[in-house]
C-alpha cells in the first residue's frame, strides 16, 4: 500500500534532529537495526521523512550515511526508494484518520517471501496510533515472529493511542519540535514568505512544519488574525455573542482543526503571559493578550485547553460538533 498523502508542504531533508541521526547511524555502522523502530514526536517535525531516508541509508549501494540537510543519492536502490517505487520499501498511512485491520493484512504475502532486491526490507507504517484495535492486534502477531530482513518503522503522535505491548518490541526514538530559525529559513528559502511572516509564523507553528504549513499563504494568514480578533471580542462583549463565533468556526469544517490550534495557541499565551510575557508566541497580538491576562484565571484557562484537547481528540470519532464547539466558547465567555 503506498503512501498517496499529499502534503502541503513537501519537506525531503532532515532538519533539527541531529540526536536521531546520530542514533540512525549508529545501528547502520554497528549492524544493530532493530526489526522494528518508533518514531514519537509532534505532526511534522520529519518523522516520516526520516523514515524513508533511513531505509535509503540502510539499502544504499554507495553506503552513503544518514544526514541533517539534503540528501540526495543517485544510485539504483535510494532512487527507487525515493520516488516510491521500490518493492522492498512498503508504506501505509491512514485512510480517512485510520489504518483498518486489512492494511496490515495486505502486506502479510509480501512479508513471506525474501525481500525482492534491498539487503533490508521497511514496512513504513506512518501516523500508527491511528489503527484500529484489529490493526494493532495483527501488527502484534507480525511483531511476536517478525519476518528476516525485514524492519517495521512506527511513525506516531499519541503514544497513549499504541497498546503497552506494540511500544515494548519497538526501538523507541523520540523527535524534538523543530527550532524557531530553522522553521523560519525553511519558509523564506523554499517558499518565499516575507522574513516577518516567516518569524511569526515560526512562533506560532510551535516546532511543526505541518502548522507553518497551514499559515505560509496570505490567505490562511488573515484568516488567523480575524479568528484571534473575534476571540478578544469574547472577553469584552456578552457571552451569548461567542456563540456567533462558534456558528462562524462550524460554517467551514475543513479549516476546524487548524482553528482549533490557534485557539489553543492563544489560550495558552494568555497563561504564558501571566508569567513569561516575552516567551507568548502570538506576539503581534501582544495587547490584547495582556487585557485577557487580566481577566482570566489559570483553572479556568487550564480547562479550556483541556476542553480543546478533548475536541481535537474525537473530531473523527462522529461527536456532536457544533454542540462540542458551542459549549467550548461559552466557557471561553463564561470563565472570564
């Protein structure tokens, strides 16, 4: 099953995680690669990148190593890998935020037989903690008895998503968030956003790439300071108009999700500032971050992020919605 997503922003280096590298090339050099390997951390910090240029590193012909920066190798086996058309190199990612149980069944032939032409066979399985319980019960009997020459590598955000028992057969390496300047660069290099957009976004982006992603264009830009505009609105006017915000947020469910993570963003500048007013990351919004920082305490901020949390948590589970986002801007009106 290979990997169709198309992203955003296409990253093909590996950046801020030098840590991983190193631990990467270490299993290559010593032949210790595990038959299967977890990689933790944030949405879009390279998990999955890096996944893919361990398995070129692993089958290289020119043996050439594991890097930060670009990586790009001519031969055969790392161009197959690459363009995803290597028989050896199996990728699966979630469908519609999950990974059923026939995913893990398809690959079952494949892993019978010896690998096609790479001296070591990867099954990427990307975004993990979304499979199914029937998924994760088949990935373990796979990982009881796993097949030679072959390696599984994990990709995931929410290690509690993972049964104890997938986690404790795997070789755990955990992703930092990505630095403020490298995010930066990345976005006036590549894409040639303005260095001032650039160092706010790579505030706001909190580490992620797949956050700068979302705020990189004009369009998705304005759209977040209109959103923190009406949020400041809340703690000024009567509770019932946070409910006109919330009627707003519903009208396009496609950007509810990254609405949500500027909410949170904000809420949670909100508490820094009560603290560390230099370390908020909507620092353009610094003024009316300060007046919400006099009204709210931090319970009831605590419970708004946790009530966020909750909401990003079951988006595909098929909860009441509109009721979820109603409810959490009337506690945003209520608790100032």
């Amino acid at each position: 099953m290979k990997n169709s997503d198309n992203k955003e922003l296409q990253v093909d280096a590996i950046i801020d995680q030098e840590h991983v590298v190193d631990i990467l090339n270490r299993l290559i050099f010593n032949n210790t690669v595990p038959h299967a390997l977890l990689f933790s951390g944030i949405q879009g910090i390279g998990k999955r990148i890096c996944a893919k240029l361990f398995a070129m590193s692993c089958n290289c012909f020119n043996n050439i190593q594991l890097s930060s920066g670009d990586r790009f190798c001519e031969c055969k086996s790392c161009k197959k890998i690459k363009h995803g058309v290597s028989p050896d190199v199996i990728e699966i990612s979630a469908s519609n935020s999950v990974i059923k149980i026939d995913a893990i069944r398809d690959i079952l032939e494949i892993l019978a037989l010896k690998p096609f032409e790479a001296r070591l066979r990867f099954v990427l399985i990307y975004e993990a903690d979304n499979m199914t319980p029937q998924a994760c019960n088949a990935l373990l009997k796979i990982l009881e008895e796993p097949p030679e020459q072959t390696c599984f590598i994990l990709t995931a955000v929410n290690l509690s998503d993972l049964p104890a028992t997938i986690i404790s057969r795997c070789r755990h390496i955990r992703f930092a968030p990505l630095k403020d300047k490298s995010i930066a660069c990345f976005l006036t290099d590549k894409y040639g956003v303005s260095e001032n957009e650039a160092d706010i976004i790579s505030k706001i982006a909190e580490g992620s790439l797949d956050n700068a992603a979302m705020l990189k264009d004009k369009k998705s830009f304005d759209y977040r300071a209109r959103l923190i505009f009406e949020l400041e609105k809340i703690t000024l006017t009567p509770i019932f108009t946070s409910l006109f915000l919330a009627e707003f947020l519903f009208s396009d469910k496609k950007i509810l999700k990254d609405s949500l993570k500027i909410i949170k963003s904000w809420i949670r500048d909100i508490m820094i500032f009560q603290l560390e007013p230099d370390r908020i990351i909507n620092f353009d919004f610094k003024s009316g971050i300060e007046t919400a920082a006099t009204i709210y305490d931090k319970k009831s901020l605590y419970s708004i992020i946790i009530m966020i949390e909750t909401i990003e948590k079951k988006l595909s589970s098929g909860i009441n919605i509109r009721l979820a986002i109603e409810n959490l801007f009337l506690k945003i009106g209520i608790c100032r």
